[in-house]
C-alpha cells in the first residue's frame, strides 16, 4: 500500500509538471526589456537557449528583452573566471520562447554556448581577439557576425554537433576548428591567414589573401576565394575519411 501511494504521489507530480509546462508554452504575456547586471569577465558561458545579439556599447550592462515571465527567470552568476547566464525553468523555453540578450563584445574575450543559442549583431563588432566556443549542448546553435578585428576562432565540439556559422568583414588572422555536422560561411569574412582543423562533414568557406594552412579529417571541403599559400594535408584517423577536397572557388 505504502508502495503505491509513492507511486501516486509522483504521478500525480509529473501530471502538473506537465500542465504548468502546457500553461507556459500557451501563456501570453507583455515584452519588457530589463538589465540582468554588468559584464565584469572576459568570458560568457551560456547555459539556456536564448538569442545573443552582440554591440560595441562598453557602458551598458547586459540587458534582456521579450515576453515577461520567460525574462524574468534568466539569471547571471559568476564562477572563478566567467560570467554565466542561465534559466530557472529550461524546459518552458522553445525555438518561439526565448529572449534576446543584449551583450557589449569589447571586453569580451570568450562566448562559450553549453546550450543551443542564436549570435548575432546588427553592426560591425570591433575587437581585439574573440573565441566564439560550441560545445556539444550547443548542437543546433548558429551565428551570423559581422566583424573587424586582429583575431577571431571558431571552436565547434561534437560528433552530433549540427551548428552553422556565417561571418562577414575582416579578420587579419582566423582559426576555425570545426566537428560534427557544422557548416561554416566566411566567403564575406575577408582573412589574412587562416588556420584549419576541418573534422566537420560539412563545408567551410573561406575568403583568404595569404596563407590557409591546417587539415582536413572528414569528407567535409573547403572552398577558398583569393589567392592564397594553401598548405592544407589529409590526415586520417579512427572512424573517418580524410577525403575532403580543397576546391579554389575563385
């Protein structure tokens, strides 16, 4: 008998989860836009889903914008070296519920998405050095940047990882290490020098004047625009083919 009153207890818990879950995604509410706190590290760590649209404004803080009770349960917190924003309720949002988080690029030397999220800026970010970091929960993240800068990376992790990335302005120098599924655009993306670690079995555009260097480990191309030095070698290892091409797009 004890037995089944536990059992009771928790079904009948995970019948209002789920209706509070149903009132959410079928909730209205009003678009507010609120100041979540100042960026104060040089790394962001992203642990719910949410659009991220990056600008130059050192004096603002983080601001949040979109419909009231999903705003309202993003949070920041801090550990030893980053700033993290996080979610109260992660399994209320969707592709239709999240909000836009408004973030300064300046100081910011580190994005790192540990959950799938959008990057975006409406303007030309001007910086120093960025490394935008995918990790496997960011499987279905994109961004679409547009940039000018000294140094800018691009790390994607996971086998499964089916995110896709465009860029556009000029970098002097770009690294792209790049796994799974994900498909990078930097035809626009004007480099210098870019280094390669190609193990996607998508395509990675490339715009270079100088020098592309690196590897290829998966059937994934890369297609280049310019007149660059390519030194690019096929390397296999355990579980894939090195047979992808370097095609001169030109």
């Amino acid at each position: 008998m004890k037995t089944i009153k536990i059992f009771s207890f928790f079904f009948l818990l995970m019948q209002l989860s789920g209706c509070s879950y149903i009132f959410e995604l079928k909730k209205d509410g009003e678009i507010i836009k609120i100041e979540l706190g100042k960026l104060e590290d040089s790394i962001i760590e992203i642990y719910a889903p949410c659009n991220i649209i990056l600008h130059n404004n050192t004096n603002e803080n983080i601001k949040i914008e979109g419909v009231d009770f999903i705003v309202e349960n993003y949070f920041l917190s801090k550990n030893d070296s980053a700033t993290i924003i996080d979610h109260k309720n992660i399994l209320h949002l969707n592709k239709n519920r999240v909000a836009d988080i408004y973030i300064p690029v300046n100081n910011l030397e580190f994005i790192v998405l540990n959950s799938s999220a959008t990057v975006t800026s409406k303007d030309t970010l001007f910086f120093n050095e960025l490394q935008l970091v995918v990790n496997g929960k960011g499987i279905y993240s994109t961004s679409d940047l547009i940039i000018n800068s000294h140094k800018f990376h691009l790390n994607v992790y996971g086998d499964s990882n089916q995110s896709s990335h465009t860029f556009s302005g000029y970098a002097e120098f770009t690294r792209f290490n790049i796994h799974g599924i994900t498909i990078v655009d930097g035809s626009k993306l004007e480099t210098r020098r870019t280094l390669i670690a190609h193990k996607s079995v998508g395509n990675i555009h490339i715009k270079a004047t100088e020098a592309i260097n690196g590897s290829i480990y998966s059937i994934g191309n890369l297609f280049y625009t310019g007149n660059p030095e390519v030194n690019i070698n096929n390397v296999k290892s355990y579980g894939m083919q090195a047979t992808g091409k370097v095609i001169n797009n030109n």
